[in-house]
C-alpha cells in the first residue's frame, strides 16, 4: 500500500466475503479504507487473461464519465492492476453499505438494476464489429466417466443429469443463434452479489467482466438472477420490474425474449469450470472444495430453470 502511496496499515489485513474466483481483503491505513481484491491465479496464467483485463479496464475509464453508479479500481502511475510478489491485484476505495440479500430482492432493486444495466448498454460502442455468438462444445459424458474413474464426489450427480445437461446446452446453442446481430458495451456479471446498496443506492462493484457482448442475451439472463433463479424462487413481478428499468434507460425494439430463453442455460459453462476444478484442474484444496460446491449448486440451478421454463416464457411473452 506504501507503493501505491496509500499510507501505513494500521491493522492487520482482514479477509472479506467476496466472489467465487478470487480473494479480497479489507486494508485500513492511515489514508483511509481499502478494498483490495486480490486475482485468482489460475485465472492469471491463462494466455488471454491479461488482455481481457485490460479491456474492461479501458471500458471502466469510460463508464468513470458517465452517469452511472460503479465503484471503479484506483489507478496508479497511470495502472489500474497493481503485480507484487508475482500476484496481481486492483484496489478500491471501501464503500461502506452491504451486498444485495438474495433472498430480500424487491421490486425496486430489481428496477434499479435494471436501469443500471440499460445505461450501460445505451453506451455507444467504438467501431465494435459484430462477433459471432460463442457455442460450447462440452463433453458431458466424458465428465461422467472421469468423475467415475477419480472417484468423485460428483460421480452419481453428473451421471444422473447427463441428459439434463445435453438439454439445456442443446437449447442455449439455439437461442445464441437466434439473437439479433447487435453488440454493446455490457456487464454480463452485474448479478446481486456485484451490486453494492448504501441505503436505497446502488453500487455497482467487480468489474472485471466488462466487455461487449450481446445486450439481448445479457438483459435476460440478469433479469431471471435479479428474479430469483439463485433462490429458486422467480417472482413475474421482479422480472417485470427488472425490465421496466432496462427499457426506461434502453429501448432496441426487442420483445421476442422467450424465443431466446435458452440463454439462460449459459450456467452449463460454469458448470463445466467447476467440474474442473473439482476434477482436478486446481492444485489448490480449498479451490477444488469450492468447484464441487458450486457444481452441485448449479446443477440444481439448471434443473430449476428446466423446471419453470414454460412459466417464465409465459411471463417473458407479456
């Protein structure tokens, strides 16, 4: 923190509760209060890593001059990654107010959100060309079987969810190729654990997602996790919310929003990430705890999308 002349710390380091990739501590100095979030390292060596970075970086600064609510990373010596000791890491001023509480999601937060991610995508893009929408190639079965020959604790999940999984990546492919050829500036990350409330504000805090993407696929797929999908418990009301507060800041004309449900399928890749991890990509022990733990998670997501899917299209059809 001397480095970044921020001061002495006055306490010791204290770990915060933070997102599921990386690690982040609360420094106190004789400057102030700090975030620091420190980059998963897995995520670091991969040979894009940087270059992802450093363009929502570039799209940070310019969400910096605009009118809306984000808690951007400090910049020093013209840098907003800082690298010591072979780690990397991005600090932030603390704001003190508490994460959105997945089970306590009103109407009004679900319209604020909404808003906040309309204004993003109203940001024009520069000169982005149209990139064909990503399709996942994912080997379930060879999953089963590996699980199966490591002795897994996901060996009987994944094998009796085989087919669910071939569903739900079938429709996703579909509805990505059913999309409408558009791209903007989004955050396709700006889930409730990304969004920060002092009082009735909202904060919109890591970052690192930023990138462009397909504005369509991205409204829908955080209106149903501003919904309740992480709680299994989708609400049409918050739903409607969520997209009263996205048109009232960005209106592209688009309505056909259950033709392109599949998109919310897109947990099957996170899903694979943490069968991964479970099975081994990570040396980490704590890291492979956590890909088993959130593979059973979302495994009961995507069964719960599933299982309202008719539901929320009917509601999506309003």
């Amino acid at each position: 923190m001397m480095r970044c002349g921020l001061g002495t710390a006055l306490f010791s380091v204290s770990s915060v509760s933070g997102g599921f990739l990386h690690r982040m501590y609360k420094v106190t100095t004789d400057c102030g209060a700090y975030a620091v979030k420190h980059l998963n390292e897995e995520i670091m060596s991969r040979p894009d890593a940087h270059d992802n970075f450093a363009r929502a970086e570039k799209i940070e600064r310019l969400l910096e001059k605009k009118d809306i609510p984000i808690v951007p990373a400090l910049t020093f010596d013209g840098k907003k990654m800082q690298k010591a000791g072979g780690s990397y890491f991005y600090i932030f001023p603390w704001v003190q107010g508490h994460i959105t509480d997945w089970n306590h999601i009103s109407e009004d937060m679900c319209y604020k959100a909404g808003n906040i991610l309309g204004k993003i995508h109203a940001v024009e893009p520069e000169n982005m060309e149209y990139q064909a929408p990503k399709v996942s190639h994912i080997d379930w079965h060879g999953y089963v079987l590996r699980a199966k020959e490591e002795k897994s604790g996901l060996a009987e999940l994944l094998a009796e969810n085989e087919e669910l999984f071939l569903y739900a990546e079938k429709e996703l492919k579909k509805a990505r190729s059913l999309l409408p050829k558009i791209q903007r500036i989004s955050d396709e990350d700006m889930d409730p654990k990304n969004v920060m409330w002092t009082g009735e504000k909202p904060w919109v805090i890591d970052l690192e997602c930023l990138d462009y993407g397909n504005p369509i696929s991205h409204a829908l797929e955080l209106a149903l996790g501003w919904s309740g999908v992480i709680t299994y418990d989708i609400r049409a009301e918050r739903i409607t919310a969520f997209f009263d507060g996205y048109l009232k800041a960005y209106d592209n004309g688009f309505r056909a929003y259950s033709d392109v449900f599949g998109v919310a399928y897109t947990w099957v890749e996170w899903l694979e990430y943490n069968i991964q991890r479970a099975l081994g990509a990570c040396t980490d022990e704590e890291e492979r705890k956590i890909g088993i733990s959130e593979a059973r998670n979302t495994v009961n997501r995507i069964r719960y999308l599933y299982d309202v899917e008719k539901e929320v299209k009917a509601v999506l059809d309003l």
